[in-house]
C-alpha cells in the first residue's frame, strides 16, 4: 500500500479524506482541524498530522504565499535579507543552497536577490507539485533561477553531504512528534550548514505554545541536536519577523555546523557542478534523462510532469528498460 496511506484503512477513507479537507478548505474551514478529526493516529496524549492531509492542505493553498509576498512585499524583501545573512556565514562563493519545504518560493526568491556570496545553483523541493508550480511562475517573474522539485523532507532525494548549506524555514513546522527523523535528514544532505528557521516552542509564550501544541508543531529541536552530538552555533528567536508571520508563533534560529566544515576554506574550495541525485526508495544513484530521474540499480524511473521532477518514493514507476530506450 501507498505509504500516505499506512493510517487509512481503505482507498474510501483516501477518497472521504480528500474531499471532506476539500470542502472544508472550501467554506472557509481550517482543513488540518478536519484530517486530524478525519485520520489523524494518536500517540499518547498528543495528536500527529498525516503526511498525506499535510499535502492536501498545502495543495489546497497552492497561490496563497505568492499573493502573500505581493501584498506585503517590503517585508518578504526583510524577511529574505534576514535568511540571507544567516546563510552567508556558511555558504561558500559559487556554493550550493537547498531550501527544504520552499512552498511558493516566495522565500528562496528573497534569499537568492538579498545574497552578498553568490551560489552557483540553489535548489528546493516541496511535497506539492500546484506548489512547485506556482514557485517556478513566481521565479521566472522576478528574474531568478533555481531548480525545483516534488520532494519528500523525510527522504530527500540526494545524496549525502551533497548540499552546502542546507535551510528550511517554517517548512518543519507542522511536523511534530517527527522532529528529530527531519533534522537527521537535512543534516545528512548537507555539507557545511543546516539552518533550521522555525518557531521554537520553547521560547515562545504560554499562550502561543498553546496553539503550537493544538497545531501539532515541532518542540525540542535544541535538546535533540545536543543529543545528537551536533555543532550548535546559534539558537534564539529573532526579531521583527511574527508581527508579518504571526505573534503566536515565534519565529527562531538553530544553525548547526558540520563537524568537518572548515570556515577558512569557504572561498577556496573547487565546484562540482554535478548535484549527486538518489532513488528516495532505494538510495541508489538517480541519473537525469529526457523525461524522468532512473535508477538504473533499481530499474526505477521518476516522471517529469510540465518540467517539474516528481521525486518522492510515491511517485517510482517500476521501468528496467527505460534507459535502454531513452
């Protein structure tokens, strides 16, 4: 079965799922409150949201973060240099940049026009494709370039230490109870940096951990990466940012440094242009051709729908011999 669907009994409960977050998002409803009523497991005394009512939701918003950043455009501009300068203290010249979760762009737009130290190719995925498709319309109409592609956070589809910096920015947000598997992630990706800007429960007020709880947010980033033996350079809320986002949801930074990154070697370092691709299912090497990402260990081929690689473990079609006609 569909791994979406390890919590729903039957393609019915996809189908139930599906339209009641629909109709919900339609009257103007929160659709998240309906999944996590519909499907959503429970862990204790605490309430997780499924994967698949995540990408529904996001799907559903698909336009919203772009009118967004149009309307308050002088702040996206702030928000974009307040990203900026937190990633050139790891990036190097003609580096690499991946932003996880990179919703509309709107972000990432941001960060690359605001960047002082240039990269040579930025990236970012997200789990929607509407999204991915709105996030390439809103590149093109400000001059940028990045590659974009339907990704899973939980397996991206890279290989290790692949990325230079590494950043998310309110993209771990909904997936609490998954903290640590995410961080592990995005810090396997990375080569010399992982920025997590997210809200931090533990900084935040009574009443907005409140509502971070209620929205099945992610707490406890600090704790587990001392657990995990990172390198922590920088943990605290920063300022100016909620009154835009929200002030209950208290925006913050944890960057954390690869163990081997040298700081001296940040201008000096030769660029391969080659971005190291791999099979989400099987972590076997993911060749680029005409129409699809394969695996030729594998015998796998990801699809490329309107231009935009469909890259999750989902979207695998079983080909052995698509290299052989290709």
């Amino acid at each position: 079965m569909n791994s979406d669907l390890k919590s729903f009994s039957s393609f019915n409960d996809k189908a139930k799922l599906i339209s009641g977050m629909r109709e919900a998002y339609s009257q103007g409803e929160n659709a998240m409150e309906f999944a996590r009523s519909f499907g959503s497991r429970n862990k204790g005394d605490k309430i997780y949201n499924e994967k698949l009512s995540t990408l529904i939701a996001y799907d559903l918003q698909s336009g919203n973060y772009v009118e967004k950043a149009k309307k308050f455009a002088e702040f996206n501009k702030k928000y974009g240099d307040l990203h900026a300068r937190l990633i050139e203290e790891f990036l190097p010249e003609n580096g690499t940049l991946l932003e996880v979760g990179v919703g509309e762009a709107t972000t990432l737009t941001s960060v690359i026009k605001s960047l002082k130290v240039k990269p040579k190719k930025c990236l970012g995925f997200d789990i929607s494709w509407s999204r991915i498709k709105v996030a390439n319309q809103w590149l093109f109409d400000n001059s940028e370039k990045a590659e974009l592609f339907v990704g899973d956070m939980f397996d991206i589809p890279l290989s290790d230490n692949s990325i230079d910096v590494v950043f998310s920015s309110h993209s771990l947000e909904p997936n609490g109870g998954n903290e640590e598997r995410l961080m592990r992630e995005c810090y396997r990706v990375a080569k010399k940096a992982v920025l997590f800007i997210e809200p931090i429960y533990e900084l935040a007020s009574k009443e907005a951990k409140r509502r971070m709880r209620k929205h099945c947010y992610i707490s406890g980033i600090l704790n587990i990466a001392k657990r995990n033996n990172y390198e922590i350079v920088n943990y605290k809320l920063l300022e100016n940012v909620d009154n835009y986002i929200n002030p209950l949801n208290p925006t913050g930074i944890l960057s954390i440094k690869k163990t081997d990154y040298k700081k001296d070697s940040i201008t000096s370092e030769k660029v391969n242009d080659n971005i190291k691709w791999q099979c989400p299912l099987t972590k076997s090497h993911l060749a680029k051709l005409d129409d699809a990402f394969y695996s030729k260990d594998a015998g796998l081929a990801y699809p490329i729908l309107s231009g935009i690689p469909l890259l999750r473990s989902e979207h695998a079609v079983i080909a052995s011999l698509y290299e052989l006609i290709n």
